[in-house]
C-alpha cells in the first residue's frame, strides 16, 4: 500500500492520490552488529517493498571483529548490492563521522539515520515520510517522550521506552531536560538517533556541527532551529538491543554534560 493512499494521509494532502516519486537513503552505523544486521535489513527492505518505496540502505562499519562486514556483504548479495551498500571504515571513529562517511554514498533526496540494534523498528517510518509530505518539513525526528505527534498526524501512538532500568530511564530523562532548559531546541527527544532529514539539509547541518560521539545528535537539532529549519516529531517505541551490550558508559554522559554547554555559550 501507497502510505500517501491511506485516508489519513489524503486528508491532510487535500485528497490528491499522488505516489511518492523520491528516493530514501538509510545510514547505518555498525559496530558488532552481525546478529543485528540481518534483521534490521529485512524489516526495512520489507517496509519500504511494501509501501512501494524506492531505497538503499548504506552500512558503516568499523571493522567490527565479529564478522558485521562478511554479513553486510552476504545480505548484498542476497538484496542487490544497488539496495545494500557496505562502506566500512578502518577502526571505530565515532558516531558522528560515520554519518559524515555515510552521506558520501547517499543517491537518494531523504536520509534515514537510525540505529542498527533493532531499538528502532522501522514500521515508524512511513509515519515519518507521511508528516514530512503533509507539512513540507525538513526534519522528522522520532521521539520516546510525546504521546501526540507535532504538528498532529492521528494515527500515531505514544512513544516510550522498553528494556532500560529505572536508572537509565532517568539519566535519558535527565539528559533532555538539562538539554532543554538551556538550549531550548523545540523538540522533546534531543538524545534520539531516528530521524528522517532532506539530503541537502543533513549535508548542511552536518557541516557545521562540531561534536562528535552521542553529543552529535543533540547539536545536529540545536543547529536545525538555530539555522531556522522545520523540525516534526514521531512518537516511537524505543526497545533496547537486542543482541550485543550498549555502548553508552559514563564517558558518554560525561561527555554529553560538557556538550550542552558548550552549545550553550555557542549556538
């Protein structure tokens, strides 16, 4: 099914049945994820066949010791390697620059980033093409904390959080609160790495941001309200990975901490 034939969709396009003619580019950073991979691989490829969406997905690793890359080489194969792209760097550099790397291969107008650990299900994107086609906007973001998407698409869901420990629900809290209070961004989910973004506007924004690492995502939407960019939110599900352990520690928050502030006396 066309998501732009649904009647939800209709009516906010004022009821003209177009198909969607562009082309969607989803970046995906690994690193020892060759258990994940498979599975995010088939459930995008099987989204996107089943709304009739032209796509690739483009895989970043950095030289995952597991065999992430004989995978992503395999799935290749088995999908076209038009669909499936390997662009593996030589050690783990950082999330950050691996969406720089990423961009580099990208053919299609819309990029994808979103996590290769299966915390992010893919049946979240049609919502975030169907918001950005009704409202022209140049960022769709999803977001654990809304229960309403903004501006108003009615079939979303609320969003929330599935697998993390009381402990961890209150420093993601506490991260976007700090983030909000300071560098009001607009948007309610400032640590999320789902995001749908026109090509020419990543590739901007993407220039100008400084940080590297977790605080990367943050400073990504701080500089799209800064540069007066329209920014809508998705509820989504987050559920923690399911194979492998998360690379968040106490470096990361550490380094987050000093990231909000210096956006703070910056941007």
């Amino acid at each position: 099914m066309n998501p732009f034939a649904s009647p939800v969709s209709l009516n906010m396009q004022g009821q003209y049945n177009t198909s969607n003619t562009h082309k969607y580019s989803v970046i995906l950073p690994t690193y020892n994820e060759r258990k994940n991979l498979p599975i995010i691989v088939w459930l995008l490829a099987k989204v996107f066949e089943e709304h009739q969406l032209a796509w690739e997905i483009i895989v970043v690793d950095d030289a995952s010791p597991d065999g992430t890359q004989e995978v992503a080489i395999e799935l290749a194969r088995a999908y076209g390697e038009d669909k499936i792209l390997l662009r593996p760097r030589a050690g783990k550099l950082g999330l950050g620059t691996a969406y720089v790397h990423g961009l580099n291969f990208c053919t299609g107008d819309f990029v994808i980033i979103m996590d290769a650990d299966f915390s992010h299900h893919p049946k979240f994107i049609p919502q975030f093409i169907r918001l950005q086609q009704a409202h022209n906007l140049d960022i769709v973001t999803g977001t654990r904390y809304r229960s309403k998407s903004t501006p108003y698409l009615s079939d979303s869901q609320p969003g929330g959080v599935h697998g993390w420990d009381l402990k961890r629900k209150l420093v993601s809290r506490g991260a976007n609160f700090l983030a909000a209070t300071m560098l009001n961004p607009g948007v309610s989910d400032l640590t999320g790495s789902f995001r749908l973004y026109r090509l020419p506007v990543l590739k901007h924004i993407i220039t100008l941001t400084q940080s590297r690492g977790y605080v990367f995502q943050m400073e990504m939407m701080v500089r799209a309200r800064a540069l007066g960019y329209t920014v809508g939110e998705v509820p989504i599900t987050f559920v923690d990975r399911i194979f492998g352990e998360s690379k968040l520690g106490a470096d990361e928050v550490v380094g987050y901490a000093k990231g909000v502030w210096q956006l703070f006396k910056s941007v």
